[in-house]
C-alpha cells in the first residue's frame, strides 16, 4: 500500500468514525537519532549519537528495554477483537566472543514499558523465575534466541519463537530465511550482522507470521506462523518495543531501524540507509554508490587510489633502531618467496592473532611457520617490534623457536619453527584428528609446566604469556608440548589509544580478577594453565555452550564432582577408561587448584612443576567456610607458595 492511498484510507476512516485515531498508529524509525524522546529506555539501553539503539552491551547478566513511549491502542473496544498489526526492524547480535553468544533479544508487547522484577539471562529481560509459566499480566513476544536453554525446552541454539506469558515458546523454528525461489537458507543470528524481521499478525485469519532476511526485500515466504487469536491475549493498549539480556556468555544487541503499523502492513527497510555497526565501514553504501552512479570516474578514481596506496604500503621501511636489532630480519620478499606467495594452499590456520603459514626458510629446507598480521596502529607495532629482539632471545625447549621477522607498513610478520603435528586443540574437541594415549597427555601437560615456568622465573625477566590455551600449545615431531604466542599478546593490548588497554585472552582461560584489573600477572597465567589442565584430562573446552547446564563450565562441573566424590566421572570418554587414576586425580585436583577464584591462592609455576614431578605432595582441598570477601578471603587463604596441609577452594562462581 502505498502511503498516499494508506493516508487516504485513513481520512476516510476518520471521517466515519471519529475514535479511529488512536487505532492508526503508524512508526518508520530509521536509526533512533531524532526520536529519541518517542523512546522509553531503562536498563543497559541506549541510544547513541549515530542514532543505533543498543539494548545491552558486553557486560555480563543485564538487560535492556526499549519500547515506544506511548502505549498503543491494540483492541478495538466495541468488540474486544485484536487489530491486526505489523512490525519490520533491523536487528544485530555482536557476540563477545565469536561462537559463543549471549542469549538473544524478543519484539515485546507488555503492559508495562519497564517490566518491573524481569531477570536478564534466560528470561530476556521478560519475566522472572516466580512468574514465569503463571504469569498475571499479558506479555507477547517473538524471540530471536541465541542461546539453548534447556528449562524451557529451547531447541537449538539460534531459534525465533512465539511466547506468550511464558519463556517456553508456543511454537519455535530455526533461524532460517527463504530466497525468492522458495529456497530456504539457514541464518545465524549471532553472525553479528544485520538481519531483517517482519512480524505480521492478521486479525480475520487469526494468524501470526514471522519473516528473516539478511537483505531488504521481504521475503514471500514466513519462516514461522502460527494461528492464534490474540484478542484474549493482548490488553486494550500495550507497549510495544523490544527487551534483551546477556548472561555469563555477552552479546550486544542492536536494532537499527524499526517500523510498526496498527491495521496496515508496516514497511521494510533498505539495509544500507540505516546507522552502521560499530567497526563496520558501510562498504555496503559504497558498493550501493558504485552500482548506482557507475560512473567511469569513481572506478578510475579507486583505482589510482588503490594503486597508490600499493605503491607506498610496499615500501620495505627500515627504521633506526631496526638496524640494531640483528640477523633475525627477513625481507618481506625473501619471506613472500618462503611461503610460495603466502598461498592458500600453505595456510597452516588461524592462530592466535593472524593467518599461519608454512614455508621453507630461504637457501635451506627447514620448514617455517610464518605468522602474518596486521595491526591497526603502526605506534603499537613499532613499540612491539622493539620486543621481538628479546622475545626471540627466548629459548626452552618447551617454547615454539622465533627464528626471525619482518616487517612492512602495518604488517608483522613472525618466523617460527614448523610444528609438524599442529596445536592440541585438534587433539581434543569436537572431531579430534587422533585420540591422545593418557602417557602423552601427561607428559604434554609437564611440558607446558615447564615452558611456563621458564617464562616466569627463569628467564633473565618475567615473561607473561597471556594467553595459554590448547591452541596455543603446539606439538612438534615427538609430540613434545611447545608454547607458542609468548609474548604477543602484548601488541594486541597496545590498542591505537594508548589510555585504553584492551584485555587479550580467551574467555574460559581468562581468570576472574582481570575483567576487573585488566592486569595481566602470572596468577592470571596460571588460571588458565588450570583451565589447560582441565580440559586436557576432560577432552572438552573451558566452557562448553552445547554441554547439559551444569556442565557449562567446565571448572565448576569438575568441582561438583570432586565433591561428591565422582571426580573420575569427568575424565575424556574417549580414553576408554584407559588412563592412571592417581595421575589423573593428581591433573584434576591441579586443575582447580589453579582455578581458585582467589588471585593469591593459586599455586605458583614452580611449585606445580614440583607437584606434577611428584616431589611433593598436593594439599588438600577444602570448599571455602565462607563466600569469597575480597582481601579478607585473601588473607586466610594459603598463599599458594606455602606448604600447607590443606587449601580453601573458591569456585568461580561464588
Ligand atoms: C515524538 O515526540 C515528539 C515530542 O517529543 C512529538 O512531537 C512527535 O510527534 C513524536 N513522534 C512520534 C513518531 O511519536
Ligand atoms: C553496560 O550496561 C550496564 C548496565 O546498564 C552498565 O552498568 C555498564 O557500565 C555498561 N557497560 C558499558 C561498557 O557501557
Ligand atoms: C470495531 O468493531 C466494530 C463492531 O464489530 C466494527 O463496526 C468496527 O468497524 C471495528 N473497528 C475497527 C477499526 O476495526
Ligand atoms: C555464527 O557466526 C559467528 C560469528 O561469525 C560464528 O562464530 C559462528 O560459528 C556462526 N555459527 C554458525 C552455526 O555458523
Ligand atoms: C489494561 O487496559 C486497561 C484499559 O486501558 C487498563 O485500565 C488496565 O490497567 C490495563 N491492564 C494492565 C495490566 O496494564
Ligand atoms: C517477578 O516479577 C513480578 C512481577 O513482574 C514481581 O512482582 C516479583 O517481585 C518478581 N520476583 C522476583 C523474585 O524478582
Ligand atoms: C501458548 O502458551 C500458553 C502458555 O503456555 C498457553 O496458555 C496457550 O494456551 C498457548 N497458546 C496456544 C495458541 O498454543
């Protein structure tokens, strides 16, 4: 309908029936710049100055509502029948960390704007756990759910539903979208970008319908419908807008644009006229430009740019100190030519902070690894590059060798020794490419310990890694145990702005305090060669979004075993029952050892090599008398380089 002839229907119903006015309530929010005081916000939402409406952030546990400031009209009095309503809105779900989302965001109708006592997490920032199921009120919601939860019978991880009063959905279907010719395609709602909803509920037939598109044209078909008469449902006016929330595991949530009409059809949006995501260029407007204007100019324009823009970034920039710096200093070309032109082909994978790939060193035949990465701040890169001379100084033989570097514009480049059996993560998760016998696993985990203690105490000055994880722990031909990545975290805390620092690390091997602190020590190191240990024994990650609930994170399902005494129930299934029952008990009781909540209770580097060569014996570990009170926890807890019979344990998620 177009919007001449909609305002033409309108006069003529208003001329016929004067109450009508309320009932039409037509909304085209394209970015929530100029109305923002058409807004109702509370929570952790927010509208910011390019006019996208975050309904959270990346903290944990919060929620966010947003909902149109005027309640609206959705029940025709004279016979309490549900007018027909539509809704379009653009949408993105930027997880924290990739794969592992928060829980998702729901198009609400409440009778309240604010939903007093609703709870982040699972609830959406809906309902609560009392009223849940019996709710008095009257909620309608279609939920964009990026977390499986299992009370409420969530079916996958990446699911729209229909919830009425409830969080366990009336009907629910895999994201999913369908092209023009009926085909349908598969849609990741945590893909962090925009993706386009229209729900549609028709009054005569007693129908809701739900549509998903990444693109701007609404699709024939509903991913999702369901009949249902609302009238019961809905109160005479309600408000109408989205809720959202994060749990342990973050995403932020954004709506770009949204539409909503009562008694007519709501219209959609062109993507790429609506604010842009932060970190996103809109490269979709410049390709929208270029098609458009076409024009031989720009092209030729682009081109010259492009051209010369190559033409300065292959500069080969040696600076002053470089020349100090010694033989370690490969030329980009000698390095171009090692890895065959850094082709697809040598891509060893993407560690840590860049593509890998392998190569042979220059005039001989000793295979390299060549980690490549760009770095948005040169400052940041050239203050590191002024590390790479004592990193490479580094030598253990549990450490990945750096045989040398390069560096060209914004580029590093990394020369390593070549691991010929790959990191251990491809050992443990998922599909693993060769089960690892119990005698290997023990002895890589003491490697690890070893090249970790070296880092930390024996080497002319504290090195912290940052960073250990499986993925980071390499496997050369012997199947030894080789650190990799030590040290590198550092240029990716270095961010362009020097006051801000970002914390680097992985989220299950990040310890608690340096959410907080943002200070890396080698406590916080420890932390995650606990998590290590833990997974080596277990054969799963820290922490496991598809796993039942209590096994989410690894840590405290390991110690809810270890309390009731089944602590060998979590061992790798894969094992087959074929492993050293003292040697693993000795991992696991390490494990949480390392994982105590509380900084200064975790053993020292030194000392867990000690344990793990069986000089000396473990403590025992007690659950904590009392939850964890900051200093005062700390101070009657052991110091972890203290000999002491027994240890308090803080779980994590005290
Ligand atoms: C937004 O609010 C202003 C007053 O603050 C009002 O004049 C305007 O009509 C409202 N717009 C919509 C779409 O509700
Ligand atoms: C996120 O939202 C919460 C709740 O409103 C707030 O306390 C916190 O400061 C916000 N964090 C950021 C980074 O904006
Ligand atoms: C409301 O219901 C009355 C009685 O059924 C009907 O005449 C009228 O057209 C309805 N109004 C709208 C806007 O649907
Ligand atoms: C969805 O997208 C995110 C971010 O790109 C990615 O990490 C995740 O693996 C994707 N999930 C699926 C099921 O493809
Ligand atoms: C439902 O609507 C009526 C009439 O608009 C209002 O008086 C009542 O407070 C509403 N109920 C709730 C729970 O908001
Ligand atoms: C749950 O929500 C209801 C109403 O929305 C509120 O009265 C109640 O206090 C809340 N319960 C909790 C435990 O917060
Ligand atoms: C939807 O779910 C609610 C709560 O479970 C239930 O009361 C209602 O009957 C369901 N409605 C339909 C149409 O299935």
């Amino acid at each position: 309908m177009s919007r001449k002839l909609k305002l033409y229907l309108f006069l003529l119903l208003l001329a016929n029936q004067n109450h009508v006015l309320a009932q039409h309530d037509d909304l085209f929010f394209q970015g929530f710049d100029r109305v923002r005081n058409n807004m109702s916000l509370n929570g952790a939402a927010k509208i910011k100055k390019n006019g996208l409406l975050s309904l959270t952030n990346d903290s944990h546990s919060i929620l966010g509502h947003a909902f149109y400031s005027r309640p609206i009209k959705f029940k025709n009095s004279s016979n309490g029948k549900a007018f027909s309503f539509s809704s379009a809105f653009v949408f993105a779900v930027v997880p924290k960390y990739p794969n592992l989302g928060g829980h998702g965001l729901a198009f609400t109708l409440s009778t309240s704007s604010e939903l007093p006592g609703a709870f982040p997490r699972q609830y959406l920032g809906l309902l609560n756990k009392t009223v849940d199921g019996s709710f008095p009120g009257h909620i309608f919601a279609v939920e964009f759910d990026t977390h499986r939860d299992y009370d409420f019978f969530d079916i996958n991880d990446n699911h729209v539903g229909v919830n009425i009063n409830s969080m366990v959905s009336n009907k629910s279907v895999p994201a999913a979208y369908f092209l023009p010719d009926s085909e349908k395609k598969e849609l990741n709602l945590t893909s962090g970008k925009p993706i386009q909803a229209w729900v549609d509920y028709d009054s005569f037939k007693n129908q809701l319908e739900v549509r998903l598109s990444p693109f701007s044209t609404k699709p024939i078909h509903p991913i999702l419908s369901i009949d249902i008469d609302l009238s019961n449902i809905l109160n005479d006016s309600m408000y109408v807008g989205f809720s959202s929330s994060t749990g342990l595991l973050t995403s932020t949530h954004y709506v770009l644009g949204w539409s909503f009409s009562v008694n007519g059809e709501a219209k959609s949006f062109s993507i790429s006229s609506l604010p842009s995501l932060p970190g996103t260029k809109n490269l979709l407007v410049l390709v929208v430009c270029v098609s458009v204007a076409s024009t031989f100019v720009i092209i030729l324009g682009i081109a010259t740019s492009l051209y010369l823009f190559r033409k300065i970034k292959d500069g080969d920039m040696i600076e002053g100190w470089e020349l100090q710096v010694g033989p370690n200093r490969f030329s980009y070309q000698e390095l171009r030519k090692a890895t065959g032109g850094f082709r697809e082909k040598e891509l060893l994978g993407f560690g840590g902070f860049g593509k890998v790939y392998r190569g042979t060193l220059p005039n001989s035949d000793t295979p390299i690894a060549v980690k490549r990465f760009c770095h948005e701040s040169r400052q940041g890169l050239r203050e590191f590059s002024t590390e790479i001379t004592s990193i490479g100084r580094l030598r253990h033989k549990n450490l990945v060798r750096l045989l040398g570097w390069s560096r060209r514009g914004g580029e590093l480049l990394l020369v390593y020794d070549y691991m010929p059996n790959g990191s251990l993560d491809k050992y443990l998760f998922e599909k693993p490419k060769a089960i690892l016998k119990w005698e290997q696993r023990f002895k890589i985990v003491k490697d690890v310990a070893s090249g970790l203690l070296y880092l930390h105490e024996e080497w002319e000055q504290t090195v912290i890694h940052r960073d250990i994880k499986a993925a980071n722990v390499l496997l050369d031909s012997e199947l030894n145990g080789r650190l990799g990545d030590f040290g590198l975290a550092k240029l990716y805390e270095r961010g362009s702005n020097p006051i801000t620092t970002k914390v680097v690390g992985t989220l299950g091997y990040m310890a608690p305090e340096l959410t907080k602190t943002g200070k890396p020590t080698t406590s916080s190191d420890v932390f995650a060669f606990g998590a290590l240990l833990l997974e080596v024994v277990c054969g799963r990650r820290p922490i496991e979004p598809k796993a039942l609930p209590e096994e989410l994170i690894l840590v405290d399902w390991v110690w809810d075993k270890w309390k009731s005494g089944a602590i060998l129930d979590v061992v790798d299934p894969r094992l087959k029952g074929e492993f050293d029952e003292i040697e693993a008990v000795l991992l696991l009781k390490l494990g949480l050892m390392c994982s105590n909540y509380v900084p200064k209770a975790r053993p020292l580097m030194r000392k867990i090599v000690r344990y793990l060569e069986g000089e000396v014996a473990l403590p025992e570990l007690i659950a904590a008398p009392d939850v964890y009170d900051g200093e005062n926890a700390a101070a009657k807890t052991d110091s972890g380089d203290e000999l002491k019979d027994h240890m308090y344990f803080y779980p994590l998620s005290s």
